[in-house]
C-alpha cells in the first residue's frame, strides 16, 4: 500500500484548514506572562525580533507591548531584551 498525502485522507482527519491559527487562543497555555517598564523600553525591536509567536505588538507610537492572546510565555523577549526592562512574572489563575 501506497503511503497517502494530505490530499488522500478522509474528510474528518483534517483538524484545521490552512491559515486557521490565528483563530486559536494560545495564550491560555502559559503559566508566566510578560510585563514590561515602559520607562526603560528604548523600542529596539529585540522583543520583536526574537519572538517565536509574533506576539509582539506594535503601537503608532513605536512602542512594543504583548499580545496575551497568543503569548505563550517562554520568555525569549525578556532574555534578548537589552536594557532588562521585560520580566516574566506568574500568570494568576482565574
């Protein structure tokens, strides 16, 4: 037997259609969540950058913040952050 394609298989074993991910609320998966001092923040685009998620925000200001819908906390945004003014705190339980 043949092995099959994506274009093989039955109705049904398809869990999503193509560009569907953006419907999905990842954020609810993290346990920690990032804040940030906007004071220290120079909009150097690190957080942008290295965010595996792309939820990073971009202001008409420049300024990056967090889109918690998709964050998933990992984290990567507050290690490359150069200045140090992302930290990751614990997510509260609702």
């Amino acid at each position: 037997m043949a092995d099959l394609t994506w274009k093989d298989m039955e109705i049904g074993n398809i869990i999503t259609t193509p560009g569907s991910a953006r419907a999905y609320r990842t954020g609810d998966w993290r346990s920690d969540k990032p804040i940030k001092d906007y004071e220290t923040c120079i909009k150097c685009g690190m957080c942008w950058l290295y965010c595996p998620e792309a939820a990073i925000t971009i202001d008409d200001d420049g300024m990056y913040g967090f889109d918690l819908f998709y964050c998933k906390g990992c984290g990567i945004c507050a290690e490359e952050c150069p200045k140090k003014c992302i930290t990751m705190i614990e997510e509260e339980e609702v």
